[in-house]
C-alpha cells in the first residue's frame, strides 16, 4: 500500500511519455498523409500493441471463482456502502471526467479558430498537456508514500479549473502552452492521488470490483463534450471551455470548504 501511489505515478509517467512523442507526431503524420492517413497509422499501432500483448505470459492465481460475475458486481456495489468515503472519490473522477476532459475535443476548432494554427500546430498545442502530465507524474512519484494527498487532490482540481479558464481566454500562443501544461500537470495530480485513495480506502479482495467503477466513469466522456460541444457551436468554443473550468473550479472549491473528509484524507 505504501508503494500505490508511486506505481501510478510511474504508470502516469509512461502515458505521459508516449503523450508527448504521439501529439506531437501526430500533426507531422497529418500533414503528411492526411487525417484519414493518420487514422489507419494509430489503427496498425493498435495492431501491433494487441500482438505485443498476446505475448505475454498468463497470469496465474491459486484462487477459485466461488461466485457468478453477478453475484461479485452486487457484492461490490454493496461494500461502497460500507465505506463511505468512497463514493465521494468517485464523485470527483466522474466531475474531471465530464468537465475537465472535453477541451482536448474542442482543441482542433480552438486552434483553427482562435490561434489560426495548422495541423502542425494543433500537435505542438496538444503536446502541451501530455508534458504536463508528465511532469506532474514525476513529481508526485519521487515524492512517495507523502500525507496530505486529500489536499493535493482538491487543490489540483481547483487549479486544472482554474487554468482552464485562462486557456480559454487567452490568443497568445507562448501562454495558451504554458496554461496547458498547467492543465496537464494538475490534471495527471487528480487522477494519481484519486486512484491512489480509492485503492488505499479498499480492502484487497474488492480493489479489483472497485477499480471497475472507476474506470466505468471514463464511459461519461460522451456527456461532457457533447454539452461542451452544444455551447461551443451556438455561442464559441471560448466560453464552453470557461464555464466548464470555472464549474470545475468551483466545485472543488466547495469540496475544500465542504467536504473536510476528503481534504484532510492521507
């Protein structure tokens, strides 16, 4: 337990990594062979990834299935209630989920539009929250097994939100980067320290059916950017991604003021 929170910094700081050389080699690709080209590129590395996969050896485990896939989902809906600091964890991914993810949807009509940036340029801005990302894993991860990680949790979301705001309103190129690396880094501090107290708060034999929920909020993406998508077309991709930041912003504001619990969680 006291390693969760540097393995997923590390798991954090690889994504980062392939962030960073993919966004950026993306825009290369598209100006080369075009959008459609660039689809079946990530299309054979999808190929190549699920080769490499199936290499790897299977995983053993001495235990027996006592019980249906069923029987283990309700078993795990029904320990949420037993700890109840849990769902209010979840309540924060399902928030960075819906208003902290949408502006990389909206990013392609921000540049063209607000920056007048070409393919190569959407690149080079998308580039910048992966090197925030990355940044922000490395330093959580040489810092450890640290207490407080409750409040680096609201802080962080409180400054993605906040950042995201600025981004929106800005048309300088240096600072649109330097915002966005802003929101990569505080983005990757929420998701490392929320998986970290979800999995520290679980016992063992149910971390597993835990995680699942978790990572069944990734599946409200589709929420965000549509009602992202919806205010940016009648009134302009600026003020989607303000509200969205600012709504973010203020809800971890509240969990701050609020919610004592999840603050002052170790």
């Amino acid at each position: 337990r006291k390693n969760l929170l540097n393995a997923v910094s590390l798991t954090s700081v690889g994504m980062g990594l392939m962030g960073v050389r993919g966004a950026s080699l993306a825009g290369f690709v598209i100006e080369w062979v075009g959008a459609q080209g660039g689809y079946f590129v990530i299309a054979a590395l999808y190929v190549w990834a699920s080769f490499a996969l199936g290499r790897l050896p299977p995983s053993r485990s001495d235990a027996k299935r006592r019980a249906s896939v069923w029987a283990d989902l309700r078993e795990g809906v029904v320990y949420l209630r037993t700890v109840p600091i849990i769902m209010p964890l979840l309540g924060i991914a399902i928030v960075r989920i819906l208003l902290g993810w949408s502006y990389r949807t909206l990013m392609p009509v921000y540049a063209k539009e607000v920056l007048a940036f070409d393919a190569r340029g959407l690149g080079i801005l998308s580039a910048a929250p992966s090197i925030g990302s990355l940044l922000g894993s490395l330093a959580l991860a040489s810092l450890g097994d640290f207490r407080g990680k409750g409040k680096i949790l609201i802080i962080a979301g409180l400054v993605m939100g906040l950042a995201l705001v600025g981004f929106s309103s800005t048309q300088y190129f240096v600072l649109a980067l330097f915002l966005l690396v802003i929101v990569g880094a505080s983005r990757n501090a929420t998701i490392i320290t929320n998986q970290t107290l979800i999995q520290a708060s679980c016992r063992d034999s149910y971390r597993g059916r835990v995680m699942s929920m978790y990572m069944m909020t990734v599946g409200l993406l589709p929420l965000g950017t549509i009602t992202a998508g919806a205010i940016a077309d009648r009134w302009g991709v600026p003020l989607a991604l303000t509200l969205q930041g600012a709504l973010m912003a203020v809800i971890f504001g509240a969990l701050w003021l609020f919610r004592s619990r999840v603050r002052d969680l170790a």
